[in-house]
C-alpha cells in the first residue's frame, strides 16, 4: 500500500494517477481512506484521479464519516470546482446526508442552483 501510495505522488505521470487510486481504492488498509480524502481535496490533482476517489467513498467508511463529510463539504462549496468532479462528489456525498446537517445543506443550495 504504501508502495502505491509513494509512486502516486513521487513518480505517477497525471495518467497513472487514475488507475492507482482505483486499485488502492479495492483495499481494506487503515491509509487508503486519508489518500483518497487527499486525492479528492487537492484541485491540482487530476480530475480523473480525484473522481475515482469520490467514487471509492462508500457508507461503509463510517468509521471516518466525520473526515468525508468534511471532504466532501469542501468540494462542494468551491465554486470554481471542475463539473466532473463536483457531480461525483455529489454522487459521494448522498450517502453520507444523514452524518452531516452542513453537507445537506450544500447539496440543496447546488441543486436550487
């Protein structure tokens, strides 16, 4: 894992990106969580990379719903947020609507949009 982890963000070109955080996304390890919370926040990370992210995020996460919800609140509120992105990380969030009043919110003021 943390092989992976090191080669995404020391040596990946931007088209590996995408496919290491899916692969690392299929593993049950305590570090995937915080790097994919990571991918997903970071707007110079790929858009395709930060997309598989959202798309690995899953209710079962709960243990660390607190640190998703946050995540995601964070991409929600950019407004300068890629479309791609924005709309998985909507995709995301729904499954976490009942952990956070604030991520709730957000989701309603995008699609009153």
């Amino acid at each position: 894992i943390e092989k992976q982890i090191q080669e995404y963000r020391y040596e990946a070109t931007d088209g590996a990106k995408p496919r290491i955080v899916e692969e690392l996304s299929w593993t049950e390890d305590e570090r995937v969580l915080p790097f994919l919370l990571e991918v997903l926040a970071d707007v110079d990370e790929p858009e395709l990379a930060r997309i598989e992210a959202a798309r690995a995020l899953t209710p079962d996460m709960d243990a660390m719903s607190e640190d998703i919800c946050d995540v995601l609140l964070t991409v929600l509120q950019r407004a300068d947020e890629d479309g791609e992105v924005l709309r998985h990380a909507i995709e995301a969030a729904e499954a976490f609507l009942g952990d956070s009043d604030d991520l709730l919110a957000a989701i309603a003021a995008l699609q009153s949009a």
